[in-house]
C-alpha cells in the first residue's frame, strides 16, 4: 500500500516595482508617495494595525508633511495640540523652563501634535492603500535574494495563516524599524559607541496636565540616571518613559513594573503629577537601544528611519525623520527605477540628506545630560538669535531653507566656553559619561519580566 504524502502548500508569486518591509510612518509614507507616480508597491508589515508603539510626540515639521501625504485633517482628529516643550530640572532654582514653537526662527508652525502611535500609524498604512499601495498585514519577510545589479531581488515572506509568498521586485525598501532587517542581514548594524541609552515606558489614566494651551506640552525631567518622558495624549491617557543609562536598568532586582515605579520615585516633581494617576498599560522595557548602520543604500535597496539609525527620543525626533526620510527616498527610488544611470548619484545624495538629520540631532542628544548644557536650556538667551534656532531644532526645521545654522554653531561655541568656565565640573561629567558609555559597550541589558 502506498502511503500518501502530504500536499505542499503552494508558494504564491508576485512582481511589484518596490517591495516595502514595515508598514510604519516611513513604510507607508514612501508606498504612497510612489504609488501616487503609478509604481506598483507592496508593503509588507509583520503586525496588524491598530499595534502598540512608542514615538507618540511628533513635531511641528510633521504637519507640512501630513498635508502633502492628504492626511492632515485625519491626524488632527486624533491628536492633542503642542505648543510647547517643558524641561524639568532638580538642580536649578527656576525648576522648570517651557519653549514655545511659536517663539522658533520660523513662525508659521506654531504646534504640533501628541498621538497614539496606533491611530497614526494606521492612518498613514490605510492612507498608502487608499492611494494604491498593495499593503499586507501579518506579513513577514523572511529572505531576500539580490539578483545580479539592475535586476533586483526576490523576496520571501510568510504570511500569519504559515502560507508562503514570493516576489520578484525591482527596488526593496528596508522600513523594518528596530528589527533592522537588512543591517542585520548584511551585518552592518553596530551599538552606537557615542551614545547607549535603556528605557522603561507604559501608560497612566488621570496623570496631572498643565492648563489651556500648555496642556498638551511635552515634558522632560532630569534625574540622577537620565530622564523621564511625559506626553498628554488623548482619552485621558499620558505615556510616562523612564531612559536611563544601562547600567542603572542592569541593576533591576525585581519585576519591572516595580523597578519601574521605584525609578518614577526618584523624580518628586514627576511623582507630583502622577499621584492621581493609574497605570493602566503593561510597562514595557528596552536595552541600548542606540544604533547605526555602515550603508544607507545600494543596487536595488535603501534604509529607512529606523532601520537605519537610532539614537534617543529626547527630542521626539523619529518619526519626523523617517516621514522627511520617506520623501527623500522616493524622491531617490523615482529616479533609479526611471533613469537607472543616475541611480548611483540619486543614492548619494540620498545618504547625504538621510545623514544630516540624526547628525544635527546627535550633537544635542550626546551633551543633553550633561550640567552645562541643562544649564543653557534652563537659562536660555537670544544672543545671535540662538534661541530662535534652537526652538527650530526642537520643532524639526532642519531641512528648509530656514537660516538657522550660524545661530546653531554660535550656541555650540557657547556651549564649549561655559565648559571652560567650570572645568572641574566638566572634566568629572566627562569622566561619568565615558564611564556609561563602557558599561553599556560591555554589559547587555535584560529586560525580561
């Protein structure tokens, strides 16, 4: 008697021009923009929307970028209006000190938004469909094979159901977030050795917000170990994150709702806000989270927001410069899938732009622990207009043509000669900061249960 093999489930097939891994603010924002210039695009997101995420506080240089996607009044609905960013600081006698976006460089966007990032999230990837994007959920890549260059790549994914999907694409884009899905295939994804941060987040109902307009402010409190996140957000609902040097997380005895709670005990001005406040979320933890990739691109592929480099959330920055990334990227692919001799140069210029972004960013992010810079944040001046420029930093106008960055290099000097003014105190936070900067190279974080 012959005995019956199991049938194979057949693996479907499909040709598209770009094939986008991750359906986040970068992913959704590049399918639609090529597919509003009639390219065939497909994107494939390992979750399904509505899905948790962190990133909830956006900045003003959102907003054009809404309007251009078609999106503008949908994100307006689900968010609450930011005027403002407020610093926190037990060690200076004013305590705190707001900046308003109105007060930036550039006038005309005065606010931005604070969101849950499911409901943006899924207004962008359901944007990208209405737009003519093939969007797939509970997709996930799992192997890519570039063809010879000009050629471009098969892709397999696996689908929620275990069925299985090839496709042949002319250009892949890596918008795979934190999983880095081609820097870690092409083992180009490295710790970044400047700067390694930890951190614990989760929601609370009922925290304490400020009045009228300031109600929706972000707000940063520094403590001994980093700093902390407050971000008002709708239904009643403030996302509160602790980010912390690794060493401090390694330190963790006990669960982490618990390691949680004693870190928010460590900041009685946060603690102030929170006494009414239930912690209605599971809270969730990651380890230096710090990162770069070597390449941005190459024949047939690009990096995208995160999948490219992270750094630290201190100035909301990330899904600002994964949405300018995506314009920028389409900008790139147009061109290498209609003028394939000009795609090298359309990637260089690509890398550069990308680079620039986390670049700017990353002066202010390596130095905001550090005394003299909250000192200037604490105690601001205008001198050659450097606060009008920082604010443009805050609100994310790095990209126009806004003239801010002789203003910028003016701050940094400042900055250096208040070194110089305290040089015991700068040589021993020097000294502190190389020291956490070790043990997050040489003592990986759990962050299990």
């Amino acid at each position: 008697m012959t005995k019956e093999m199991p049938l194979k489930t057949p693996i479907k097939t499909g040709n598209c021009d770009v094939l986008v891994i991750g359906g986040g603010p970068g992913g959704s924002t590049v399918a639609t923009l090529l597919a509003e210039q009639g390219y065939h695009v497909t994107v494939a997101e390992k979750s399904h929307h509505p899905r948790f995420h962190v990133g909830e506080s956006l900045l003003p240089a959102n907003l054009p970028l809404f309007e251009r996607l078609g999106v503008g009044e949908a994100v307006r609905s689900i968010g609450i209006e930011k005027w403002g960013a407020e610093f926190v600081s037990p060690w200076h006698e004013k305590g705190s000190q707001t900046f308003q976006f109105a007060d930036a460089w550039n006038k005309t966007i005065p606010y931005a938004y604070q969101v849950l990032r499911s409901d943006l999230d899924t207004i962008l990837f359901q944007n990208a469909a209405k737009k003519g994007a093939t969007t797939l959920e509970g997709c996930r890549v799992r192997d890519i094979t570039f063809l010879p260059e000009g050629e471009g790549a098969l892709v397999h994914a696996e689908h929620d159901d275990g069925s299985q999907e090839d496709f042949r694409t002319r250009f892949v884009v890596d918008a795979s977030g934190r999983d880095t899905f081609l820097g870690n295939r092409f083992r180009d994804k490295t710790r970044n050795p400047r700067h390694n941060s930890s951190a614990l987040y989760a929601h609370f109902r009922g925290a304490k917000r400020g009045e009228g307009r300031a109600e929706g402010n972000i707000s940063i409190f520094w403590f001994d170990h980093g700093w902390f996140w407050f971000i008002p957000l709708a239904n009643g609902l403030t996302s509160i994150g602790a980010v912390m040097w690794p060493y401090f997380l390694k330190a963790r005895d006990k669960p982490v709702e618990a390691f949680f709670r004693d870190t928010l005990a460590l900041c009685p001005a946060l603690m102030e806000r929170l006494k009414e406040a239930e912690l209605v979320s599971v809270v969730e933890a990651t380890g230096n989270f710090s990162y770069n990739c070597g390449r941005s691109s190459g024949p047939g592929y690009l990096l995208l927001g995160d999948a490219f480099a992270f750094i630290d959330p201190v100035f909301s920055s990330g899904v600002m410069l994964a949405m300018n990334g995506a314009f920028l990227a389409a900008e790139a692919i147009a061109t290498c899938l209609s003028t394939p001799e000009k795609a090298g140069a359309a990637l260089r210029h690509y890398d550069r732009k990308l680079r620039h972004g986390p670049k700017e960013f990353s002066w202010f992010i390596y130095r905001i622990n550090h005394p003299s810079m909250r000192d200037l944040f604490m105690e601001p001046s205008n001198v050659f207009r450097v606060k009008e420029a920082l604010l443009s930093m805050l609100a994310g106008d790095i990209f126009g043509d806004t003239p801010i960055w002789r203003s910028i290099a003016t701050f940094k000097v400042l900055y250096y000669m208040h070194l110089l003014r305290n040089p015991r105190r700068s040589f021993k936070a020097w000294r502190k900061r190389r020291h956490q900067v070790y043990v997050a190279e040489e003592l990986p974080v759990s962050v299990g249960p």
